[in-house]
C-alpha cells in the first residue's frame, strides 16, 4: 500500500495516493486469495500471484476484481475448502451473486460457468442434489441475459491469443492429471480436501478466466488479476515438476 501510494505520488496515475494504495491492496489480496483455493497445496504460489496482480495493478491498471471474487466463491463451492455443504441460503446468495455479476459486467458466460460448478457439486463426493436446481437457473438466467448482450463471443483474438488459451488449458489439464491427494486440510475440520474436488476447483477458476477472455477480448488479459493466478499456479507446477526430478 505505501509503495503503491509513492508511485501515485511521484507519477500521474490518474488517482491520488489513498486510492491507489487501497487499490493495490484489494487487487493484491484477491490475487492471493484466489490462489489459495486453487492450489491449497502450493502456498508460495499465492504469494506468487500477490506479486503479479500487485504489479499489474500499478503498470496496467488491473482493477477489476469482481470477477476474482466471483471466482473464489465458485472453486470454493466445488473444492469444499471449508469442509462444509452449502446451506440453503449460502446457495441463494452465491446465485444471486453471480447473475448480478453477470449482469454487472456484461458476462453471461459467467452463468454457465457457474452452471458447471453448481452440477460439479451436485455429482462429486458428499453431493448436495439441490446444486442441481441452482445449475438450471443460472442457465434459465443466461438465456434470459445473453439476447441483451451485444457481441457475445469477442472478434479480436488472435492466433496468439488461442496459442496462450492452449497453453494455459494443457497446462491446467497437466496439473490436475499429476497432482497427489491433497495434503491441506478443510478449514472447519481435521479432513483432508478430495483430490477431485479440488482438481474440479481448478477447472472452474481456468473455466472464469477463459470466459471473460471470451467475451471482453484481449484486453481481458490484464484487466483482471484471474489470470495472474492461473499463471502463478502454472508456475508452481513447473517448479514442483523440476524438484521433483532433483
């Protein structure tokens, strides 16, 4: 926060001090955060992706964090991190949540992606059926929102763009097929998290960032801190892979 403070002192950022500093922290928890639920067993990934998000915060602007939080309530959803099922208003709320994110950023694929992560919970270890219910609103949401959204699907990606899509998929598809039983714990209990759930977790958060790109284009790249996490988690299984073969 002071750092961020001192460089909107020292150079026209279009905000002053105290925004800038409560800016960069936002984006740099969520960042950490989210990480954390993706890959609860790779800590210093997290701390990976505080830096990234924090630096492209101060170089590119990236501010747009709902979309981040979005995110964490999904994967935490599927990967049961705090070792509890949904309560009836918990799922109400997360629904409600995400058709006014939806809405609010112009996103309706988030709607399906949180369509998937309801299903997923519905279908994985210690289902909660209900999730299936919530799934078929968030669709019945999407196709109610999508005839108002002009320009679903972005016309700017390139072949660049795809490439980095590819790489980012094989990437999560990697991680997910090479990861052991989890050794962190839920938050509420002395249980282990469930290797697919958590593996699910992962898929979602990846599944969120691909539809923003999908629909805001390349600038989505850096308008939000998802994609740091996904990079940071990447990362973190290149370094594991490479120690692991020490």
């Amino acid at each position: 926060m002071l750092v961020s403070a001192g460089l909107a002192s020292l150079d026209d950022m279009g905000r002053g001090p105290v925004s800038a500093a409560l800016n960069a922290a936002l984006v740099a928890f969520v960042g950490w955060a989210l990480t954390r639920e993706l890959a609860p067993d790779h800590n210093g990934a997290a701390f990976v992706a505080l830096v990234f998000a924090w630096i492209l915060n101060i170089a590119f602007g990236t501010s747009l964090v709902l979309l981040a939080f979005v995110a964490m309530l999904l994967v935490r959803l599927v990967n049961r991190s705090t070792g509890l099922a949904w309560q009836p208003l918990d799922t109400v709320g997360v629904l409600g949540f995400c058709i006014w994110a939806a809405a609010g950023t112009e996103q309706p694929l988030i709607l399906i992606v949180a369509a998937v992560a309801f299903t997923l919970d519905a279908v994985l270890k210690e289902p909660l059926r209900r999730h299936y219910f919530a799934a078929a609103v968030c669709l019945l949401a999407f196709f109610w929102m999508s005839p108002g959204v002009t320009g679903l699907i972005a016309s700017d990606l390139g072949v660049g763009d795809w490439a980095l899509v590819g790489v980012s998929a094989a990437g999560i598809f990697l991680l997910a097929a090479t990861s052991q039983q989890p050794v962190s714990y839920c938050d509420v209990s002395p249980d282990r998290l469930d290797r697919a759930r958590v593996n699910a977790g992962l898929v979602i958060g990846w599944l969120l960032a691909f539809q923003a790109l999908l629909t805001d284009g390349r600038p989505a790249w850096l308008e939000t801190p998802v994609w740091a996490c996904i990079v940071a988690v990447l990362l973190a299984l290149l370094v594991h892979q490479a120690t692991s073969r020490q």
